[in-house]
C-alpha cells in the first residue's frame, strides 16, 4: 500500500516520541557517563528529523490526492501467497523454532518462499541450504548467538 509520506512521517514522529519518552525511565548507572539511555535516544532523535523532513516534502510535493492508494501487486495471487508464506513463517519460526531447530526450519521456509516467488528448485533447494548454514555460522560461531539446535541437538557442534 502507498501512503502518503506526511502519514509516514507523522507516524514515524509519533514511534520516535514513543521510544524517547520510553527512555527517560531507564537506570541511571552510577560512574557511566554515557548510561543505557543515550543510545536509543540518539536513534529517537534520528528518526524525528527523518519524520519531520517526511512531513515537509509530502505537505509541498503536489502527490497523489489520497492518503493512501493500494498497490497493484495485490492483485497478483502468487505474491499475495508469498506474502501469507512469510507471514506464516514467522509465526511458526515462533512457536517451533526451539522444537525443530534453525538449520531444520530456516531452509524450508526460504525453499517455500523462493519456489512461491518461481525460482526454479535447482536454484531454491541449494541456496537455500546454503544461506540457512551460512545465516548460522556468522550468528552462532561469528556473533555468539545460541540459535536453536531442536532436532538436530544430537549433531550440535
């Protein structure tokens, strides 16, 4: 859907007073100058400006009439499919990722999601694969971030 930017803008100033005033009940700690704080209010701050320049260009730029125009692609079934399929996979990526376990999950859903998007299997199948294994290496070994092992706990390196 296209909306107009001053909408965005306005909603995008509106998550950036949200986030700041969210802020302002965080910890002070004792000796740190700098504080939990001041990171995300840099970025609330970043995002008011960019909301405030978004309001300004779309109240001056003579754009489409309405507020907000639905796209052409929703006409389209397939995309609308890959739409629901990546919806669908966050949802079950939440509920069973622990229980299956990323390197399980993670190629199925790209697989699905590519061959939706008619990329042919001999292509889908392999990068999927392949992405999945190298999505874990950088997170689990690279970042140490624990992804769930789930069915393959066994094979846990």
């Amino acid at each position: 859907m296209k909306i107009h930017d001053s909408l965005n803008g306005a909603l995008l100033l509106a998550f950036a007073i949200a986030v700041y005033w969210h802020t302002l009940g965080f910890p002070e700690i004792p000796g740190d100058p700098v504080g939990p704080a001041l990171f995300p209010r840099v970025i609330a701050i970043g995002m008011a400006l960019c909301a405030i320049v978004l309001i300004v260009r779309g109240l001056a730029s003579p754009g489409p009439g309405s507020w907000a125009e639905i796209p052409d692609w929703i006409r389209m079934p397939r995309l609308i499919v890959a739409f629901a399929l990546v919806v669908l996979g966050l949802l079950v990526a939440y509920l069973f990722l622990d229980k299956i376990g990323f390197l399980v999950l993670a190629p199925l859903l790209l697989t699905a999601l590519m061959l939706v998007l008619q990329i042919r299997t001999v292509v889908a199948i392999p990068v999927a694969i392949g992405a999945s294994f190298a999505i874990h290496a950088i997170f689990y070994k690279g970042l140490g971030v624990p992804l769930p092992w789930g069915l393959l706990e066994p094979w846990a390196w």
